[in-house]
C-alpha cells in the first residue's frame, strides 16, 4: 500500500494535530500539513496539491462535513477520513452518503486502524489520478480518432466523387469509341465488348460473350493462337479478317493486344479498327506505282535503245562533243530505269504479289559471279574485293535472283563508301544449317541515328549523304531478306567503316546440285 503522497490534517485541537503528525512521521509519511483551522486549510488546498484530507467533524468554525465539501470543491480527486466522535455518528453516515468520503473513524481511534485506513485512502487517490489520466488521454485520443474518422470520411466521398467521375468518362470513352474493344481470358474466351465491336462483329452482346475471339478474327496466313499470349508484352496484329456473319463479309482490321494482370485471373485487351479505307487507299497509292513505273519503263526503254543507236554510230557518225552528251543521256536514262524498276519490285514485295522460287545453289559460286560484275567499279576506285569462307562450297536453298540482287547491292555500295585503294572483304560462314554473310567496308561508317533508319524506304545514311541513290537498294534488301525469314543489319561507326551482315536460318542444303 501507498506511504506516498501530500496528507492534510485538520483539526480544531492543538494536541490531535500533533499527535496525528506524529504518529504519520513515525510511519514513514514525510508529507504531512496540518491545521487547526479549516479557513487556513482552505487557502492551502488553494495552492498545493493534496492527496488525503484527515478532518475532524466537530469545529467551531466549520463542520467537518462542511468543510469536506468545499475541499471536494478545490480537489475532487483527493480521498477525505473524517474523524468523529460516536455520537456523531448518523451525520458520518449522511457525509459518506452525500459527499463521498472514503471513511468515518470514530474518536478514539486505533493507531494500527488509522494507518491502515490513510495507506487505503493514498492508493484510492492515486487510482483515481491515474483513471482521471487515463480518461484524459482517451478522451484526446477519441478526439484525434473522431478527427480523423471525419477527415477519411470527407477523403473517402471525395475520392469515391473522383472515381466515380473518372469512370463515367472513361465507360463514355470505352463506349463511344470508333474502335471496338473487347476483353477475353486466356481461353480467348470474350467476356466484354464496347458498342463499336458490337457493330464491327453484327451480332448481339449476348450472342459474342464468351465465344473465342480468335474464331471470329481469322488471318489468311498464321492464325493466332493462346500459346502466342504467354510473351506477356504487347501484340500488333495485321492482316487480319473480322468476320461479320450479318453482312456476311470479311473486314481487314488491326489488332492491338495488350495483358491485364489481377489478383485472380489474368485477362487481356483487345484494340480492334477496320482498316477498310485504309487497305483501299494503300491500294490505290500501290496500283498507281504499280501503273506509273510499268508506264515509264517502255519510253525509257526505248530511249536507251535509240541512244545506243546512235553511240554504235548506227545511224551515222558522231562528233566527241556529241558522243559525250549521248552517253550522258543514256546513263541518265539507265539510272532512271534502274529506279523505276527498284520501285516497282519495292511495290510486290509490299503488295505481297512477289513468290520466291527456291532453288539449291552454291552461295561462293554466287559470290564469285557477283564479284565479277562489280570488277570493273572496284578497279576504277583502286579497291581489292576478298572473300572469306568456312567451307569449299556452301549449297543454300534459296531464291538465287533475289539473294545475287543483295549481294550485288551490299557489295557495291561497300565500293562506293569505301576510301581508294583499300579492301572490300566478303566473309561467308556456314553455321550448322545457317547461313551468315558479312560484307565490310573501310568506308566513312555511319553513326548510331543513321543506323537505325538505314532500311528504312528511301533512307541515304542522310546525316553522312553517303550518295545520291534512290535510297531503295537496303530497303530492298531488307524485303528479299525478311521474304527468306531471315535478318539483316548493319554495325558501323563514324570513320571506322561498316558491316552489313544478312543472316537465313536453316538455308542451308547439304545436298550438291551437278550443274
């Protein structure tokens, strides 16, 4: 039990004050005031915190009862033992009643009573402190929680007023979209669509839900299939089919498909749009080049033709002066042959109307032929042209005509980008059934930009203006390449030369042709 704590003894008699002193000191409470009147105790109670009031009943100038209930006044907290005589008795019993104190002894008390009752009386105290704190503190921390259950609650239906404003434009977005858009699962099951797939597909929402997609969007050439999905990135699909049973037709869409990953189920997004006009117009635009340069290669023709009449001196003879403008007009007519016939080439392989005939060749023969050919530019720039190989014949299954057409057009423009007398090296491997050939140059190089865009449809190297050609040979390169499922690419850097290399997997045949 408690020996701490400020005690206060009031009592209108001298020796009852020293005698309670007293006999506190002895029990060990070092804290002890005591007064022999109850206004002086007041003005005490005033300015010093007390933890038990020991007051006696009856005092001239104030009630014991009376006094304990201003005391209460100053400090409720504080327990209060009222000491009264046994005729006294009843008004204890009113004062414990109507004013709580914790205990009524009578006069004479016992000594071992006393203490036991004053230890009692310092524990309530201090429990009642210490539950008056705690309230405190709950209280506050009940403020602060209703504080902040008003504050989420005010943040809640703000963000529930922006969610549900972002998801009205975005279902306004999602439905009025020109391009249809369909969810499906990874059973290419459909399981939601917008009003313009609805539209594209002509049927019903009830009758698309949970049909496989991929059997109402077919491809002329590899259909699509669930093991495609497992790459998790983003598919661009083209030269697809929508069909619409209700119109009974086929419409050509692209197809943009991208995963959504939940906690439960993994699903997929499906941009679809009709490329109906757009098909048109490529081909239009493809017919008209198809037309212009078929039209244009018959007067070109002719022009050369009569232009080597007259330089054979067929149709008489001719002066220097005139001989060398003659056979400016006949280069310049046999480089805008050439450019007609790079463009209608460029046109069927984009048109798809270009069919490789696959034959088996030895690809070093090839290169020998293509070599030749290019001889005579090589020796007017001093350059040595080398190859390099792996093997004494190497026997490809392939179409000889587009793959001398890459040759021929790597190798000349090494010569063309290539410093006078130095080598153009053409290094032929065979790797297992692959086939790689390099064709490197000592050249100006091209820089990292120039690189990326080399391929590219009348792409020139553009920051270097490597030459003045159509800007079409690599692109078809790059075509008749792709066309074999194989690659091609270029490493190089500015003023150290490049590397063109083309790549056909499983090209080669180990079977020899006799010739």
């Amino acid at each position: 039990m408690d020996k701490l704590g400020n005690i206060l003894i009031v009592d209108d008699e001298n020796m009852v004050t020293k005698t309670l002193s007293m006999l506190l000191g002895l029990e060990g409470f070092s804290n002890v005031a005591a007064f022999n009147s109850p206004f002086e105790a007041l003005d005490y109670l005033k300015e010093n915190e007390v933890d038990l009031i020991i007051s006696d009943f009856i005092m001239p100038q104030m009630n014991g009862i009376d006094f304990l209930e201003n005391a209460k006044k100053l400090q409720k907290d504080t327990s209060t033992i009222l000491l009264t005589g046994y005729a006294d008795k009843e008004n204890a019993i009113r004062a414990i009643n109507e004013i709580g104190i914790f205990k009524y002894i009578e006069k004479p008390w016992d000594n071992n009573n006393l203490i036991i009752n004053i230890k009692n009386a310092l524990t309530q105290t201090r429990l009642k402190k210490e539950l008056d704190k705690k309230i405190e503190e709950l209280e506050i921390v009940n403020k602060k929680l209703e504080n902040y259950s008003k504050d989420l609650e005010e943040t809640v239906q703000k963000r529930t007023l922006e969610l549900m404003q972002a998801n009205t434009k975005l279902n306004a977005v999602i439905t009025n979209c020109a391009d249809g858009i369909i969810l499906f699962n990874q059973d290419m099951k459909i399981t939601e669509l917008n009003n313009a797939a609805l539209y594209l597909f002509g049927q019903s929402k009830k009758e698309l839900i949970s049909k496989n997609l991929f059997e109402l969007v077919v491809s002329e050439k590899k259909q699509f299939c669930s093991t495609d999905l497992k790459s998790k990135t983003n598919i661009f699909l083209r030269n697809y089919y929508l069909i619409n049973y209700k119109k009974d037709a086929k419409i050509p869409v692209e197809i943009s498909i991208a995963p959504v990953n939940d906690e439960k189920n993994n699903f997929y997004v499906a941009v679809i749009r009709d490329c109906t006009y757009q098909k048109e117009t490529e081909r239009l635009r493809d017919d008209f080049i198809a037309t212009l340069t078929h039209d244009l290669r018959t007067p070109l023709l002719a022009t050369i033709s009569g232009l080597e009449f007259v330089l054979d001196k067929s149709l008489g003879e001719v002066t220097d002066k005139q001989n060398n403008l003659f056979e400016a007009m006949k280069k310049s007519s046999e480089d805008m042959l050439g450019l007609v016939n790079a463009l209608l080439e460029v046109y069927r392989y984009e048109a798809g109307k270009t069919y490789l005939c696959k034959t088996k060749f030895d690809i070093l023969r090839l290169a020998d032929e293509c070599i030749e050919e290019l001889q005579s530019l090589a020796k007017k720039a001093e350059i040595k042209l080398e190859i390099t190989k792996n093997e004494q014949e190497i026997f490809v299954n392939a179409d000889k005509n587009e793959i001398r057409r890459v040759m021929v057009n790597l190798i000349g423009n090494a010569i063309k980008h290539s410093q006078n007398s130095s080598n153009v090296k053409i290094n032929i491997e065979k790797n297992d059934k692959d086939l790689k050939v390099d064709v490197i140059d000592d050249g100006i190089g091209l820089s990292s930009e120039d690189c990326a865009k080399l391929f590219n449809r009348f792409s020139q190297g553009t920051n270097q203006k490597r030459s003045s050609s159509t800007g079409l040979g690599l692109y078809l390169s790059r075509q008749i390449i792709e066309a074999h499922s194989g690659k091609i690419y270029v490493e190089s850097e500015l003023n150290k030369g490049s590397k063109f290399t083309f790549e056909l997997k499983n090209a080669i045949n180990d079977c020899k042709v006799i010739l």
